[in-house]
C-alpha cells in the first residue's frame, strides 16, 4: 500500500487479504472463496489472497468455512538491518488500524534474509508501535501484528480472526485427536458435497463432519458465533458489522444427517455440540458400532469419516478389523452412495476394498500427514 487514508476511511480502502490454510488445501479454499462471491481469488502458498477494504475483512471472517485465519496485509517495504526495520515501522500510520487503547503484541518469521532474528525484529515493531501509537504490547493480547521477513522483504499484516477460525464458538467438547472444522469444511467440499445430499459419519467423535455439513445445508454462516480480533481495531464499524452479522439467509435442509459412534461419550459430546450450534433439528446421533450401520430412508449421499489410524490412537495392526468391517458394510450396503475417510496409514485404507478414485496430495493434520480417500457412487 502506498497511500493511507484517515481511520474514517480505511474500510473503503483496497489492500491485500489474505486467508491461511494448511498447505495442500489452497486450491479447494480458493473454490470456496470464489464460490461465496469475492472477487478474483488467486491461490499462494499457504493460503489465498485477493483485493479488498474492511467490510471484505469481515466478511471473509464470518462466511468462510476453510480458512484458518484472515490477514489483512498493510505494509511491505524492503529491509537489511534492525536499524532500518525501526525506522521504517515507525512510519508506518499505525494510527489508522490499531487503537491506543487497545494491547497488542508482535509475531515476527524471518526466513532467508539478512535480519534473520525474529525475536529482535518483533521487538524492533513492537516498540515503533508503542512508541508512535501509544498502545500497550502485552504477551497475552488479542490483536496480533504479523511480521513476515523473507529475502529482505518486510510484509506487515494485522491478523483479523484473533483466535483460529475453526473455532466456531459452539464445541465445547471434543474427542482424542478431534478433525478441525476448517478441515473437515474442505474435505467435505473436495468430496463434491454441496448441502443437498444427506451426510453418514459412522465414527462420528465429536460430530465434527455432521455438524458442518448440517451447517452448510442450513446455510449457516461459519463465524456467527464468534468474536474476531478486527472488533478490537480502528477500523472497526459495529453498525455496519451488526448489519453484516444480520442478514439471514438461513433455510431448512431437505434431507438430514446422521452420525452414530460405538462410543456412548462420544455420541453424548455430538449431540451436545450439535445442539448448541443450533443444528439439533437436522441431525440425528446414536450410539452404535460399525457392524450395525445402514443407510438412512431418503435418497442416497455421502458416507464421510475420520476413523483412528493408529499413529494417533494406538497400535494400526490393532485396526485391520475395524477398516474391513468399514469396508465390507459399505460395499454389502451401500450401493449409489460415495464413501470417503480420511487416515494417515494407506495400508489401512486398502483394508477396506473399495475402489478409491485418484488421490490428492496430502495434508498435514496434528503432527501427521493424512489423506482423503475417496470413492464413486459404489456399485
């Protein structure tokens, strides 16, 4: 950016947003952000970027279901030394995003570059923002200025989303090794899934699959729940947020979705959690094993889980039984609708039989890399 407006006018103003995902996941958030109107989303490594103001800002942060999080990019210069980082922050019209009265902190990355400590550098931003601005820098504070240092190119940004977007603010419980939502949002859209077909999670957790595709279907907007961190910032406009925040576009599913567990504590958490996302009247959990799953009446769907996978809950030879009775049901059952899981251990995936369509690359999901397998409508 080359001009800055006064603070009454930045939200009319046209910057760089950007929305992280994990690595693998760009083009299909990207789909997605195409598909929810912005305009000329292009992919980036790690995420997707594209132009806007503020009211953009906020809206990526309430309707996106697979970002991580929104960065609102508001400076770039080139730097070589901590010397020219402090001066150069300082010009910075800090004034214009951040308020005086508001802590904030700094998180710097340094990555080939001749400043290469990011605990200098971040000190370096900190101080030229409380030195310029007058505002607090607190460990602990909620608004984040994101410093990015590689090949001597300074990117500063203002993290907009404050705590991680799959947050949606209804899940207080969750089972061992849970599947994000913003993952499990973009799984579910690489499967074709679209909020007009019904969804089974037969190791459901803590409903995450369920819960988000009743949410899509219901076309529930992802961040209603929530606070963000661009509440915090000058930039902020509540009327024209609440506005925003308002619009209803709600409308009641044609078909349901059904999880079930062998777990009872899980099935207790899903139901939990479903109802606190307002979700209750659409979805329907039990407690039960793999061997007693039949398809729901209605029209056929879409089969989705995310079942243990060793690595993460215990020994994978321990598995086999539960991936070929997954498999066998589902081949025995099934027939027209698609199943996909998404697991790190292939060698349990081809325990099930199933004739899986070509495979995306993987992602990195809790320490692990992880696939989604997928298939057809079973014959």
């Amino acid at each position: 950016m080359t001009t800055h407006p006064p603070a009454s006018e930045t939200k009319h103003e046209d910057f760089e947003i950007f929305l992280a995902t994990a690595p693998g996941f760009e083009e299909t958030l990207c789909d997605e952000v195409r598909l929810k109107g912005f305009k000329r989303p292009k992919t980036v490594p790690g995420g997707v970027v594209l132009r806007g103001g503020w009211p953009e800002v906020w809206r990526a942060n309430l309707w996106i279901r697979g970002a991580s999080r929104v960065l609102a990019r508001i400076e770039t210069f080139r730097v070589v030394h901590l010397a020219q980082l402090d001066h150069l922050a300082r010009r910075v019209p800090w004034a214009t995003v951040l308020r005086p009265d508001v802590p904030f902190r700094v998180e710097a990355h340094c990555a080939a570059s001749r400043i290469y400590h990011a605990g200098a550098a971040a000190e370096r931003i900190s101080r030229a923002i409380s030195e310029t601005l007058g505002a607090p820098c607190q460990p602990d504070a909620a608004v984040v200025v994101r410093a990015r240092i590689e090949r001597d190119e300074c990117t500063l940004s203002i993290d907009t989303s404050g705590v991680l977007l799959h947050r949606r603010g209804y899940k207080q419980a969750v089972n061992r090794a849970p599947l994000r939502e913003t993952m499990a949002a973009l799984f579910l859209r690489q499967c074709g899934y679209d909020g007009t077909e019904p969804v089974v999670d037969p190791m459901c957790g803590s409903g995450t699959f369920i819960i988000e595709a009743a949410e899509i279907a219901a076309r529930l907007n992802p961040g209603r729940g929530r606070k963000f961190a661009f509440e915090e910032l000058a930039t902020f406009d509540a009327q024209a947020w609440e506005r925003m925040r308002s619009v209803n576009s709600q409308r009641v599913p044609s078909v349901r979705f059904h999880g079930s567990d062998r777990d009872a504590g899980a099935t207790a958490m899903s139901i939990a959690n479903a109802t606190r996302a307002g979700v209750e009247a659409y979805v329907t959990f039990e407690t039960a094993p793999i061997s007693a799953l039949t398809p729901p009446e209605g029209p056929k769907g879409l089969v989705i889980c995310n079942p243990p996978y060793g690595a993460r809950l215990g020994d994978p030879r321990s598995l086999v039984p539960l991936y070929r009775a997954f498999g066998q049901v589902l081949r025995e059952r099934f027939s027209g609708w698609r199943a996909a899981f998404v697991t790190s251990a292939p060698d349990l995936a081809r325990e099930t039989g199933l004739p899986f369509l070509p495979m995306r690359a993987p992602v990195p999901h809790g320490g692990l890399r992880v696939s989604l397998f997928q298939t057809a409508p079973l014959p």
